[in-house]
C-alpha cells in the first residue's frame, strides 16, 4: 500500500522504545513519507483523538512503540480516521502488538510492499443519559498516570439524540468499558440491561463490558472467559459482586449492554480502555455497544492466539495428566487437511507451508 505518512506512538519511558522512533524516523526519511509524532502531551494538556490526527496530517498508518497500552492509544487514533495501525512489541504482556522492535524496519518495507494481512477487530462505543465529565474537584483523585486526563468524550452531532436513547458519545474502545466504584469502602449499585432487559442489579466493585479483544485484559484478571479476537460478541463481566452470581455473560454483537446507577448508590466512574472519561451520578446511565467501524490491525502473517496465550500466561501442564502418560505435543497434526476440513482456521505447524487459515 502507499503510505503517505506515519503517526507514531512512542512510550517515551523506555529506552528501547525511543530508539525504536529514531528507526521508524530514518526509514520515513529514506522512503519520502512524512512522519509525526502523536498523542503526547503537550503544554500540560491531553488532546482528543481527532484534534491529534489532524495535528499529525491524517496519517494512514499509525506505528506504536511501546506495550499493550501504548497499542490502545494508538488504535484509539487509528480509528477515528479509519487508519491501519501497527504494534511494536516493548511491553511485558504483549497480546495485542505485532512485530519485535528488531524486525520495525522489515516490517514497515512489508507494509509499503503490500505484504500484510489487515486484522479487523471489534471495537466498542456508547451513548449515554448525559455528557460524561470529570467534575474539578475529583480530577486530582482519578489522575490518569502521572499527566492529565483525556478531555470530556465530545457529543456525536450526527446522531439523533434525546428520548430514552440518551446522547451519542464519539468514544472508541478496544478493550472495554468499565462503571466502577469511587471511593474504596462504598460498592456501587448498578441495574444491568441486556438487549433492552433488566438482566439483574449488582453491588460491586465494578461492572464492564469488554470486546473479545479485551476478554483477556480487566475481564479476565476479573474471572471472565477469553475469547477468540476473531470472534463477534460483547463481554460482561462483575467484579467483586456482592451476590451469587457471579458470572460472565456473552452478548451477541447487536445486543447492547446498559448500566444505571442506582438511586442509594454513591458517584461511579466511568473508564474506557483504562482512562477514566466521566462521572455518574444516581440516576444516570450509558448503554454499551459495538461500534459500526473495525479496527484494522497490520499482521505480518496469521496470528498464532492459542500460542501467545500459553505462552504470554505462562500455561502449564497437570502434574496429574503428566503422570498419566506423555505430554500432550503441541502441533498434533502436520499434514494438509482433508477437503472437509479445508475451511477452518489451523496455523501452519513450524517448518510447514502448506496449511494457512
């Protein structure tokens, strides 16, 4: 593909990552592609995500440089103008960046030479009863990390507003979108909808609604299930409930999820992907739901899930099953499959070509 310009993302407490930027900088020069740097703060302030495209000239391929987190900042910029976006692996977990920091250079000559799949991942947006905002005097208690909050999610302009259906918030999520408690010894009371029913009301620390993407971030640390970031489908997930049950629920990916706040509840807040965007009050609501766009994600070739996450969850085998026999092997089969079988998705077993989802 032409790539006319890069945005970059770089985690600028890591050495590695900023020596990564000089790489993907030099390589922008030698091609003739206009480079920027994004998403940083700049004068003690944090920008929206269409504020800091427009600053980097729309870029068409947005690079991160980092870990997981700085991956969802990126993808929250890629998104808002339909930009691919590539991850550099620099982090501890890495789930959701591609390529190690050794290979930024081959991987953008495999971008510009058309040698890539594009990912589509599912992402979340919301609407809510009112506009979401930190109030002044909270700020201060919901600081995100160590700089300041991303500003107040603008209001969608071109959607129909008002009714029971609330206002459109241009708010993208990746990962999930999470109501949960302010203070440490008050839970919060929330009354939790799925496609359009009261499903049960909670007393918990938090309650989220996570994408598959994100089955394997706050969802699953919370008890929820992983999910193939191939598949279609909304994640609720209680934490800490204080109730019997106390388990996950998967919606389908038309089905929205809705949390309100009840009326003896104390403030809740609101996170998207990790930041803290809003406060409700008792009364107030958001309904959660899949946003009509994808992510589209750079793979150098097809995405080996099951493998990171034994690997990435450090997965052992049963001394019990161990003692039973053998260890199960880790590629069961290497030859080509059946006719019948031609259509599932199997990785290519190392070493073998032949096979490809």
């Amino acid at each position: 593909m032409t790539v006319n310009r890069v945005g970059l993302v770089v985690h600028g407490g890591r050495a590695q990552a900023v020596a990564a930027g000089r790489t993907v900088r030099e390589w922008c020069a030698e091609h003739e592609v206009g480079c920027t740097d994004i998403d940083v703060w700049q004068e003690g302030e944090r920008h929206s995500s269409r504020e800091e495209m427009d600053a980097a000239g729309d870029p068409d391929l947005v690079v991160t440089l980092g870990g997981d987190g700085t991956f969802l900042r990126g993808a929250r910029l890629a998104a808002q103008s339909d930009a691919l976006v590539l991850g550099v692996d620099l982090g501890r977990v890495g789930f959701l960046t591609e390529v190690p920091a050794s290979a930024v250079r081959a991987a953008l000559d495999a971008v510009r030479e058309e040698r890539i799949e594009v990912e589509h991942r599912m992402l979340l947006t919301m609407r809510a009863s009112c506009r979401l905002e930190v109030p002044e005097h909270m700020e201060s208690m919901v600081r995100y990390g160590r700089g300041p909050l991303l500003p107040a999610p603008r209001v969608r302009a071109e959607c129909e507003s008002g009714n029971d259906w609330g206002v459109a918030l241009n708010v993208t999520a990746l990962n999930d979108v999470v109501v949960e408690k302010v203070t440490r010894d008050r839970q919060v009371s929330v009354g939790v909808y799925l496609a359009g029913r009261l499903l049960a009301s909670y007393s918990a620390d938090a309650l989220l609604v996570a994408t598959p993407t994100g089955s394997t971030a706050y969802s699953f640390a919370a008890g929820g299930p992983v999910v193939s970031p191939r598949a279609e489908g909304l994640v609720f997930t209680p934490v800490a409930p204080h109730m019997v049950f106390n388990r996950s629920v998967v919606a389908a990916p038309d089905e929205p999820i809705a949390f309100r706040v009840l009326e003896r509840s104390g403030q809740a807040l609101v996170s998207i992907d990790g930041q803290v965007r809003g406060v409700l009050n008792p009364g107030d609501w958001i309904g959660v739901y899949a946003a009509p766009r994808r992510l589209r994600a750079v793979r150098l070739g097809p995405m080996d899930f099951y493998g990171r996450l034994r690997e990435r969850m450090n997965l052992t085998d049963a001394p019990a099953a161990l003692a039973d026999g053998d260890a199960a092997p880790l590629w069961p089969v290497t030859s080509p499959p059946p006719g019948d079988l031609a259509h599932l998705a199997l990785p290519a077993a190392p070493g073998d070509t032949t096979r490809r989802p």
